[in-house]
C-alpha cells in the first residue's frame, strides 16, 4: 500500500540529488521569514491557534495572532495552515557527541579516569558531526546539554545546538553546570568477585558524601587564597561558587536527594538541580520549598518494583509538577543518545497519563531551558528570543503525527535529512527502479 | 521399584539378626553381648498413629525385638524404668551432607573451558553419577552431635556437587562404632540438582533449560550406552545405568524449578522425590499433580528490619508476603495430602530445628503430620519402611526419649538411641526438687522457691520479705546453693550442699558459713512449686496473608473468569480488510469472537460500553525475554537442544505491565549468545496462570537463530569458541544441517543410533516442521543464512531485528521470509551503525510481512507507539501500521488464524483503548485473552490500594516482631535483570 505522501517524498528526493554524509550546516539567516497561519504551541503554556511568526537575524520579531492583526509580511512567507510551530526541543543530560557507536570502545568519550573531575569538559570532545546528532533534528530535538559520565564529580558540561561545523560553532552556553553523582545510600557487592550482588545499604555512603565536602571547602578555600600554584579541579569550581556554573547531583532516592539539598544549603549553591529524581515525589515539599527543579528521567522505563504502579514512570513528571517543583525530561539510560529523537514522545507520554498537552510541551522546551539557565534565548516561541524553531505536519509530541517540514535554529534553515535518510532514499529508489523495470518488461511483452 | 528397594532391605535385616564375627581382635578376648535392653512404663509413639501408654519395649544387638503393653521379658536383661517418660522413633534427615569432605573447586581460567576435562567419563564434567557417598565420607561426630541433639538418628547423605551427583548413602548417627557399622545402605540414593560441579569450569550449560536438556540427553545417551553401541567406555553413563534403580532425589531451591524437575522425570518415566524451597504453597495445585514427595527444608524467612522507611521500599511485596506466609506451608502441603519430609540442610539443626518445627505446629500443621514428616514418611522414601523410623519389631533401635511431649516447647530430650547405643543428652534419673520449702540455716529461716525444669532448676530465696541472693545448681543429683549475705554491705556467702538420691519433702546437708564453720541445714517442703501461667501456651493466632495467584504484587487472590462480554458501539481496528469499523458491536463468547456487527443482541453477555474508545485485537509480540528465568544457553555455539517452555517464569511482573500495554501473545526467544539458540515458547499472557498453563498450544514450534556480533562474541566473553567471524558462523549452519541430514538418514536406516535432542531439532528444522525466527543485522549475513537454507531446501521463516532488511528486502520476498524488526532502535553497536527507522515501511512496500517487535520489557508496554512511528517514517498508512502489532506478527507466527485480529471465530484476545491505538495518548483500560479480563484499568486502581495497604500491614507486623526480639534481616534489594538480546550473555 503506497501513501500519497510517500511518493511526494521520494520525488522531493530524487530532485535534491545525493548529497555527503553529514548534512552541511545551514548559514546565517540572510532574509526574514514569515510563518502564516499555524497553531503555534509557544512552549510556555500558551498555543496560539492561528498565528504569525516573523523572525529575522536570528530572532523572533513577532509572535502574534494572525486574526488580530494587519502586519505585514517579510522576507520568505511558509504557508503553514494547518500544521503546528514548537519552539526547537531541549535534550538535557545527553551524551550526544561524545559517543558514538556504544560497543565500540575507539567511538566513546564520555568518562574520564578519576573520581571527582570538575575540570574536565564535555564541550571540545563534543562531535558537531555525529550521525547520531543529526537524526535528532527531523523529530525537532534541536538542543542539548552534553554531559560527561561517571565518578563522583564528573566534570563539566556545555549546551550545544544541534547544526554546527564543529563544537565553538555549536555552543550555546559554554561550560553550563558541574556534575554530581551523588552516592547511594545502597551499593551492590561485586558478583564477579563472589560478592552478594544484591542491593545493601552502602557503608561508605558517608564517608563519599565528606570526599564530595571536602573538595567544596578545600576548592573554596584555594580560590580565596594566593593561588600560587596551578590546581585545575579546584579552579575549575571558581565559577561554581560565583554561581555562573551549575550544579546538577544525578540523584534518585528520597534520603540521598534530602542530603543533596542539605548539601546545598551546606555550600550555599544557587542554580541546583536534581538529575533523575526517580523517588523525588516523596520530598516534593523541599524541592519545591528550596526551589530546587527535577530533570525526571526518561518517562519511558519501568518501574523499579513490582509493587509500584506500572505507569508511576510515566507520570512522574506530573505528579512533581502538581507538587509544585519545575520538571524537565531527561533521556539518559540504555541507548540513551540515539533514543534522545523520542524526546517529544516521551513528553507525549506525560500527556497521556494526565499532563495538559501544554504542560507537557514545557517539560521539554522552556522549562528545560530555565533549568539550564537558556531560558532568555531558548525554550519558548516569544519575541526578541531566537528562532529555534519547527514546523510540524502535526502534533509533534505523538509520533503518529510529528512529521517535520521546517527547522530553524537560531533563524538558520537546517537540513532534516540525515545519514539514515538517504539510505531510506538510495534503498527506496533501488525498489522502485525495480518496480519500472518490471513494469517495462511486462509492457514490452 | 520400590518393592524391590523393600525385600532388599528385609533381607539385609535377615542377614544381621544371624551375621557372624569375622574381624579378628587384638585387644582381649572376642566379646559379643547379647543380653537384652527392656524398657517400661514409657509412653511409646509406635509410629505417627500408634501409641501405647505404660508400654513396653526390648532392643537387642541394635535392633527392637518386642514392643507391647506387656511383653516377655527375657531373664538376660538389664530394665530401665521410663515412668512419665515419652519413647519417640529418632529423626531421619534424607538430604544431608553430613561427613562428606567439601568438594575441591576448580581454578579460574582466563577463558571459558568448553570440553569436558575428565576423561573416560561424559562429555559433560557436571554429569557425576560415578560419584560415591561412601568414598568422600568420614563420620563427623560433631554434626552428629547436633544432629543427636535435635533428634535424629539416620540421614543420607551425599556429594552436594554437579547436575548429576552420584550415589548417597544411608548412615545411622551411631556414636562410638565404625563405619562399617553405621551404614544402613551404601547406595541409597541418586542426587541430582540444577547447579553444576563447582569442580569443573566446563560452560555447559549456562542455564537452566541447559541443564534440563542436558539431564534428558544423559538419560538418553545411558539408555544407547546400555545396548553397547559406544566404543568408549564412558565410566559416567555406567554408573548411571547402575543408579536407575535407585530413589532418586532431586535438589531444587526455587519453586519454579520443583515444577521443572517434576516434568524432566515425567519424561522418563521417574517420579523424583523433590528438595523443595519451603515456598510450594505458592502453586499449591501444581504440587500436588506432580505426585512427588518433597523434602523440605525445615527455614522459614526472618523478618526483614524496616525501620527505615527508605530501605523498607526497597522490599518486595512479595519477600513480605513470605515472611508471612511461609511457616503455614507444611500445614498447607499436609491438608493437601501432598507428601513431604523435613531436612536440616539449611539450617543450624542444633538451634533451630525444634524452633522451626513448633512455628509450623503453631500455624496449623498437626503433631501426628510433623511426626511422620520426620519418620515413616522418609523411612518409606528412601525404601527402609518398618526399618526405621518407627519403634517396632525387627526395626533398628534408634529412638529418642523425652520428658513428655517431644512437640511442646518445654519438653527435654534426654536420650538418643541410634543402632541401640545411647547418647546421654540430658540426665533423665534427676530427682525432681522443685516446690516450695522452709530452709533453716543456722537458725536462720528462708524461703526457698525452687521452679523450673528438674534438670534445670532455678532458685528463689527470701528471708521476710528480702530477697536474698542466690545461686542453684544440680547436677548428679547433688544440691549447691549459694546464699549472699543479708547483709548487703558485706560480700558475704553462705555455702549448701546436699545428696538428693530421690524425691524427698525434706532435702538435708550441710552449710559451710562465711566464717568457714560447718553445720547442718534442712529445707522441708510446703508445697509444690507453682505450675507456670498457661498464657504462654494458649495458641497463638496467625493471620496468613492469602496467596495470591501469582504470589506477587498485582497477583489475583481470585483469578478471573472468562466472561462474555458484548463491546458496545466501538470503533474497531479489525486487522482485516474491512479495516476500521466505526460505532460497531463485537459480542465475545466462550474466550471467542462470535460477532460483530452493528446493534448486536447481548444475549446475555454482559455490555460494556466502547463509545468514543477503540477496539483492537492483542498485541502480539514477535520477540520478547519477559517471563522467562533465563534466557541464553551460552555453553555451546548450538543449543538446538534447549527449550524456552523450560524457564517460563509466571510469576514476572512484566507479564502484568505488558497487559497493561495491550499484549496478549509473546514469543519468548532464546537469546543471541549463539548461532543455533533454542527453542521458543510461545504463550499467551495468563497472568495468574502457571508456566505450562500459559503456552500457546495451538503454535507451531520455532527455534532461534542468531548471527553478527552477539555470536561472534564480539562484545563480550571468550575469543576461543567457534565462530569469531561471520564467515564462521555459515560454517556452523552448514555443519550442524549437514550432520542432521545424516543423523536423519541413520535414523531412518532402522538400524541403532544415538537419539540427540540438538540434531533432532536440526531435523525438524530442515523438514520444515520447525519454524526459524533468526536474529540478523547486516545484508550480508541475512543473505548468507538464505542461501544456506535454499541449499538444505527449507526456509528461514522470519528474520528478527534485521536491520538492514531493507537493503536486500527483494531477495527476502523471493526466499519467502519475513521480517520482524525495531521501529527506531540503532547506534548501540557496529553492525547496526545503517540501522534506520525506515526499515519496516520501505520492507512493508516491498510487500513482505513485516512486524515491531520490542526485545525489550519496556518497549514491549507500548508497542502501539513503535508501530506508529512508521507512519512517520516511511509514511507508512495507520491500518497497515497497526497490521505489525497484530496480524502480522500472528502471521510470522503461524496463528493468524487464531489471533492478531477481529474476525468472527477467533480468540478474544482483544484490547480496549481510551484513544487512536496508535497515538501516543492511547493507553488501554481492558485486555481480554480468550474472554478472560487479565488487566482492568479500574481493577488495577482498586489493586494499588490493596497493595499499600497490605505493606503497610505488614511493615507493622515486622516492626512489632522486631519490638518483640525477634531476629531479624537487612533489606536488600534483588535485581531482576533487564535482558533483552544485544544486553546479554551470562559471563563464564
């Protein structure tokens, strides 16, 4: 069964040629363009059923409804009626970049030898050419926060947007938020080594939290001094403590994350935010009180125990939001880069069990972009912001319906295709050429 | 079997009551006493049913020669009075390990072993039933002693080591003779378990249907050996041979793997006696069909610390629940008839056995039941019936006596008998002292309150109304009481001592003063001592938590009915080609669809109303790992011979939240640990059902297959198995089809040949009555494996993963495969690095059949978001999208004709949706398999509440128990761990 819309593409196709692996980076916005009647979901809560758009050098100039007003018209006008305009979505906590095929040692960047690395940063290992990367865009994932992996400080993180040339093209917010992964209050014994793998209250919990404390002090305590030797992890925390530099613990139990927030307060840190947060509903009130956000993770996984409600992960968010805390999504976990694309998916989730469509938008476009501290550029559809933006077939948090024709980050038109793309088209063309020639056959007979 | 187990043993016992001295002596002259023990005025359990009050016994060289109310008693004989005493038949423990020297381990090895390292023996180190009790045994009287202490007076005992573990013995707990003396029969028993030789590192097997397979295979290879068709001598399989006779005991330590015992030994004719977990209540009804006697171990769960709330939600409902339930499980077994006999082997028998007894007489299992778990039952288990085990004529005289009633807490054991030699375990001659008396010391008049029982007393003493200290003890019937001075500035004692040979009102001797003057002191009874408050002995009352079906959380306590049920104005996803039916009716009848249509008649059947929802068949799954306890057979580069309905483990949560998801049929895969996996169950999702009840039985047999990375071990594991390339592994199919061919052509040639389950298989598979599902990545390899099959004549049936199916999609529809793949899934390794999520739509076009399928526990709970997601990507139409959830996948499956869509006739494997199956805002509030409502939004709502509220009830019962001093346990959290194909492979 052939769809209209497949043979349009593939004829789409045909005509743009073949183009290289790695899709070219689009250049600078040189015309303003005008985006005409669709229902525009501005990422703040607000839709705007009929609406026009207008960006130019990058910006959003104008975010109005299109039955209220006379403005004029500029630059390229896209006739959008009928479709959907999101603000480009933000991936948090992603390894986008620094890994790229996960069984494949020679391919992964993502976690240094050592324990606590505040100094180490993900931004110059960032690859502004993965495959990977590039198969975010065509589901609107536009943005991401890349973050290394492991240790108990893991180092430093960047958020990027996802169009570059290399990684000084890329970034967005240079050296954005230092990482925590906070101890568990349970470790598990080492199987291999014939110990019980189950998982037992850890007894060097505490003595891990006072490694973390006393870094802070000793790292403060150098920076108010002469400095007159060169220490790199405890320079790299000067801006932690400015409060430029923020700090995110990767934390999931009720008890480790109250210590979290005692830590917090210990250090007095601003710009906290709790990474995972899978028991977080139980200390909701702290959260919220110490105005402490929760990047959830990814709504699609199971719950931990049996006993707890099978849909608690893809509530989650809701149930947090309800309690007043500032949720995001995050997607780490298994296959978590090449999963990222489900990004809108996962918020579309949400929405399912309970979340305002609206809401669930938020989660992963302007409250991430408050969590990340972008939120004056990114994250929402609001005039002077930067056009980061999409244009989708339908509603792009349901896979059945997002279907891109247009991004845009930072005014710059992108490429949706991809590496995967063109292998669709190379393989879909060999099928129909067959198609032609047994056609020609028959006809000839 | 038994019979002959029987005559044997009264043969034996013919031959020892006239045996003849022949070992020569060194030491004196040859001695032999004949003279007769008789015992009288005991109580006498003759057996569980039998008791004979005031009775009589007389033993003889080991052996009981008379028991009655009154008996002859022969002049040469010494008679000891057992007045107020009880005689119970000692214990016997039938899997112990008792004297056997602890098997030697083997070393670690840098790489996995996969031959066999023993030579003249199986091809399978873990196949031991050359292994010989007696060879590895040495009397070890400190676990006797223990064992004496808690009663028993037989065990058998074996080597705990290998799948097949060899020969136990029998051996009575006798102090002070030889070996010789004490084995009652050299080879008892066969052993056999689940757990390999921890003396060999040989990989195979890896899993648990391995092992299951390889039982099977070397009961097979032992037959063919017995016909003398081998070349070699394989010193195993003789030994096996030479063992069938024998009982044959089974050790298991899950409940699940009772049942799976259970069914191997079915296959082969054998009725294993079957070392159970102590949690068989869970499927009671299962237990009782296998026709097993069980031996159980004697443990119950702690109660788990949760006074921290946050490791308290680290407890499973279920470890809760067991802490709970467990102790009521012998009296469940015994008011179901199912036979059982009680083992020390996971305990310290010497501290917990009578604790652990009296807990489960406490919730309901009767004395005479615990009696018999202890004696007649195993006496007539291991074939020894009227040998042991009870006190009667022609039996050994392993007896113990007691105080009274062996069953109550206060009761002492002061002797153990065994082959007529006495352990002294308490002194029972004691004069009993207790009572109320005057004591006069040196003019000086106590109160002396002496309690407790005769051989240990306790002692109160008070002058007016001062307490006085004091300190009692008695022992061979000599009195020694420690009086502290009144005077409690003075470190002062007065000293008594005195003979008390028998019961007396007034106890007499002599007190040494402080100032070292002697004199004489009497203490004149007034009355008995007071008998202790009956509080303690009022039963206690136990609250079971019921089980629930499966005994987890979201468990059924009833399970649900088929019902007929008339869907009410739906819009309906047929998976047919009359596609969507708007506002339609689907009456569903005896677990089938009987109509659809609009404005139906219920008839009867109860309506539901489906306005403004959606109704869809079941999803079907071609490719899940859930409900399984293992999923890789990963000791051979072919496990043809493995079976998936092996290891269906019902009790997976995951069956439950699949339900949720709108799944109904799974194929439950073999990993990819190999190029030849094993066979699939197919199974319907019965949540509350047991493994066997949840297989698909109308599906035809399918096998996995798998190629690339995972069974070149690229990722993991050993660089020495064969194939490390893919052009090793043609080389395996080619191989393995080619000896099928000639095994079969052997087979077929009447003349003998080995039966070999692997080439079996191989068989079925090229004859085309097996069907293979291979897991594939890369063009070339899909296209390999077709051309090898076409070069056998048969046909790959479905392709699973197939990554790259869309690059060779032609030659797939031309072989006639089809394809079951990812919606979105790549990056994670090399060969799926051209992984693209166009695969199913650009497939579809081409016109093969086409399923999503999940590999996964997660993604298969939402399988309706994988199958839209074509519809992005490729463009794919909703209906044919919706097609590889459904009849598709039914299709690959070969029982399309029974589910995967709305049709009338089929299997009312249905699921109703709030919304668009395919949007992401769909969740299902119902699914149906065969008219049966397995998930229920609203059903499940009620179910959450039980659930807290059940854990809270019991978190409180273990916070009082801790409060009451009860031991208990840390929480600690199991890991169920998450597989699915490309996350797998057990590590040697």
């Amino acid at each position: 069964m052939k769809s209209v819309y497949n043979y349009i593409l593939i004829a789409f196709l045909i005509i743009s040629g073949n183009s290289s692996a790695q899709q070219t980076p689009a250049p600078e916005q040189s015309e303003a363009v005008t985006i005409v009647g669709a229902t525009a979901h501005l990422g703040n809560g607000e839709v705007i059923e009929n609406s026009l758009i207008i960006f130019e050098n990058g910006k959003l100039t104008q975010v109005m409804d299109a039955t209220s007003t006379k403005m004029q018209y500029r630059g390229e006008i896209i006739q959008a009626e009928g479709k959907h305009v999101y603000p480009g979505f933000i991936a948090p906590n992603s390894t986008l970049g620094l890994v790229e095929i996960a069984a494949v040692r020679p391919t992964i960047d993502q976690d240094e030898i050592g324990e606590i690395l505040p100094n180490v940063r993900s931004l110059i290992a960032y690859n502004a050419e993965s495959k990977i990367v590039e198969s975010m865009r065509p589901n609107g994932v536009l943005l991401g926060q890349i973050v290394p992996r492991g240790g108990l400080v893991s180092g430093t993180s960047s958020v990027v947007q996802f169009d570059a040339w290399n990684w000084e093209d890329a970034v967005v917010k240079e050296d954005d938020a230092l990482h925590i992964n906070w101890p568990d209050a349970f470790s598990r014994g080492r199987w291999w080594r014939g110990e019980d793998p189950n998982l037992k209250p850890n007894k060097e919990y505490t003595e891990e939290i006072q490694k973390l404390e006393d870094f802070f002090n000793e790292a403060k305590a150098y920076l108010a001094g002469a400095q007159d030797y060169t220490h790199l992890p405890y320079q790299a925390m000067e801006t932690v403590f400015t409060g430029e530099k923020r700090v995110f613990v990767h934390v999931d139990g009720e008890k480790e994350i109250l210590d979290a927030l005692q830590f917090k307060k210990d250090q007095k840190l601003d710009g906290f935010v709790i990474v995972g947060g899978y028991n977080a509903l139980g200390v909701a009130e702290q959260l919220k009180e110490n105005n402490v956000p929760v990047l959830v993770n990814r709504p699609h996984s199971t719950p931990e125990m049996a006993y707890e409600d099978y849909d608690y992960p893809y509530k989650l968010a809701k149930l947090l939001q309800d309690r007043g805390v500032l949720v995001g999504i995050e997607s780490s976990g298994q296959m978590e880069r090449m999963n990222t694309r489900n990004l809108p998916f996962y918020a579309g989730t949400v929405a399912a069990f309970g979340m305002d469509k609206e809401n669930a938008l938020q989660l992963i476009t302007l409250n991430t972009a408050k969590i990340l501290g972008i939120d004056d550029t990114y994250g929402s559809l609001e005039k002077g912001k930067s056009a980061t933006l999409f244009i989708s077939e339908g509603d792009a948090l349901d896979m059945r319906t997002n279907r891109l024709t247009h991004a845009f980050i930072d005014g710059r038109k992108i490429s949706l295709e991809s590496h995967q793309t063109e292998l669709w088209k190379r393989y879909s063309e060999k099928y129909e050429n067959q198609e032609t020639e047994k056609q020609k056959e028959e006809d000839s007979k | 079997m038994k019979l002959k187990f029987l005559i044997l043993g009264v043969f034996l016992g013919v031959l020892n009551l006239h045996a003849q001295e022949y070992f020569p002596k060194n030491d004196g002259v040859k001695t032999r006493n004949t003279n007769y023990t008789v015992f009288k005025n005991a109580k006498i359990h003759v057996d569980p049913q039998t008791i004979i009050n005031n009775g009589m016994f007389a033993i003889k060289e080991g052996k009981i020669t008379a028991v009655g109310k009154s008996i002859n008693i022969p002049a040469n004989s010494t008679v000891v009075d057992l007045q107020g005493k009880e005689v119970y038949p000692s214990f016997i423990d039938l899997y112990t390990s008792f004297g056997i020297s602890k098997p030697k381990r083997a070393e670690n090895g840098s790489q996995p072993q996969y031959d066999a390292g023993r030579e003249g023996y199986y091809w399978n180190d873990h196949i031991r039933p050359d292994t010989d009790a007696v060879a590895n045994f040495s009397f070890d009287s400190k676990e006797a002693e223990k064992l004496h202490k808690a009663g028993f007076g037989v065990v058998n005992t074996h080597v705990p080591d290998g799948i097949i573990r060899g020969t136990g013995m029998l051996v009575a707990l006798t102090p002070g003779v030889t070996e010789g003396d004490r084995i009652i029969d050299e080879r008892s028993a066969q052993y056999l378990s689940f757990d390999k030789s921890v003396q060999s590192r040989q990989s195979y097997p890896t899993s648990i249907m391995g092992t299951m397979a390889l039982i099977r295979q070397a009961y097979l290879d032992a037959k063919w050996y017995a016909g003398g068709n081998a070349d070699n001598k394989d010193l195993a399989l003789e030994a096996l041979n030479e063992n069938s006779d024998l009982v044959q005991i089974f050790a298991t330590d899950n409940l699940l793997n009772e049942l799976r015992a259970d069914k191997v030994g079915d296959e082969f004719g054998i009725q294993y006696v079957i070392v159970g977990s102590g949690k068989e209540y869970q499927r009671l009804d299962k237990i009782k069909e296998s026709n097993a006697t069980f031996i159980v171990p004697l443990k119950f769960p702690e109660a788990y610390d949760v006074e921290n709330p946050y490791l308290a939600n680290q407890l499973s409902l279920e470890e809760m629940r067991e802490w709970n339930q467990a102790p009521a499980n012998l009296k469940m077994l015994s008011e179901n008839k199912v036979p059982f006999t009680l083992t020390t082997h996971s305990i310290d028998a010497e501290k917990e056995f009578k604790a652990n007894l009296l807990k489960a007489i406490e919730y309901g299992l009767s004395k005479e039941a615990a009696l018999a778990a202890l004696t007649t039952v195993p006496a007539r288990t291991i074939g020894k019936e009227g040998k042991i085990g009870v006190i009667k004529e022609g039996a050994w005289a392993n007896f113990i006596i007691t105080s009274g009633d062996y069953f109550d807490k206060e009761t002492t054991l002061y002797e153990n008998w065994v082959q007529g030699y006495r352990t002294i375990l308490e002194n029972m001659d004691v004069t009993n002292i207790t009572g109320k008396y005057d004591l006069k010391v040196d003019g000086k008049s106590y109160e002396l309150s002496i309690t407790g029982e005769p051989s240990k007393p306790k002692a109160e003493v008070k002058m007016g109304d001062t307490k006085i200290g004091s300190k009692l003890s008695f022992q061979d019937n000599w009195m020694n009481l420690l009086l502290s001075s009144p005077d409690t500035t003075k470190t002062e004692f007065v000293r008594l001592s005195a003979n008390v040979p028998e019961s007396t009102d007034k106890i007499s001797g002599k007190a040494i003063m402080p100032n070292g003057t002697e004199t004489a002191f009497t203490a004149s009874k007034q009355s008995d001592a007071e008998k202790k408050d009956d509080k303690e002995k009022k039963e206690k009352m136990h609250t079971v938590i019921p089980v629930t079906y499966p005994n987890v959380a979201y468990g059924f306590t009833q399970k649900p009915k088929q019902e007929n049920v008339l869907f009410r104005n739906a819009t309906v996803w047929t998976s047919e080609d009359e596609g969507v039916l708007e506002n339609t009716d689907v009456l569903v009848k005896n677990g089938e669809i009987v109509r659809i249509g609009k404005d139906l008649n219920a008839g009867g059947a109860r309506v539901i109303d489906a306005t403004g929802k959606h109704l869809t068949a079941g999803i079907v799954d071609e490719h899940s790992h859930i409900a399984a306890s293992d999923i890789n057979e990963a000791g051979h580069n072919s496990s043809a011979e493995v079976q998936m309905e092996d290891v269906v483990d019902p009790t997976d949560i995951n069956i439950y939240r699949n339900l949720a998801g709108g799944v109904t049929s799974i194929q439950l895969l073999h990993g990819s640990a190999n190029p030849i996996g094993g066979q699939s169950a197919i199974l319907k999702l019965k949540w509350g059902e047991s493994a066997e009840d949840m297989i698909f039985e109308q599906a035809p047999p399918f096998i996995k297959f798998a190629l690339g990375e995972n069974v070149k071990q690229s990722n993991w594991g050993s660089t020495i198995r064969f194939p490390q390339t893919r052009m090793g592994v043609e080389q395996v199919f080619t191989d393995y089809f080619s000896r099928a061919r000639a095994y079969e052509s052997q087979k077929k040639s009447g003349e003998d040949f080995r039966k070999d389950l692997e080439m079996e298989t191989i068989v079925e598979i090229l004859n085309g009555e097996r069907f293979v599902t291979s897991h594939s990545y890369i063009q070339s390899e899909i296209n390999m494996l077709m051309k090898v099959a076409e070069a056998f004549d048969f046909n790959i049936n479905t392709f699973t993963h197939i990554l790259e199916g869309y690059k060779v999609a032609d030659k797939m529809k031309e072989h006639g495969v089809g394809a079951s793949t990812f919606s979105d899934w790549w990056a994670y390794k090399y060969e799926v690095n051209d992984a693209i999520p166009y695969n199913a739509a650009i497939m579809n076009e081409v016109g093969l059949t086409v399923a999503i399928n999940s590999d996964d526990s997660e993604m298969s709970r939402r399988l309706n978001q994988e199958a839209a997601k074509s519809v992005k990507y490729g463009g794919m139409s909703e209906e044919e999208a919706w097609k590889m959830v459904t009849i598709n996948p039914a299709k690959l499956l070969h029982v399309d004709d029974l589910v995967g869509s709305i049709k009338t006739g089929k299997q009312a494997d249905l699921v109703l949706w709030n919304e668009h199956p395919l949007s992401v805002y769909a969740k299902p509030e119902k699914t149906m398999v065969e008219g049966v409502f397995y998930f229920d939004i609203e059903r499940d709502g009620k179910m959450r509440n039980e659930i807290k509220k059940e854990r809270n009830e019991l978190i409180g019962q273990m916070l009082k128990a801790k409060n009451n001093g009860i031991k208990t346990q840390p929480v600690t959290k199991k890991e169920k761990q998450r597989v699915h194909c490309d996350l797998l492979e057990k590590v040697q």
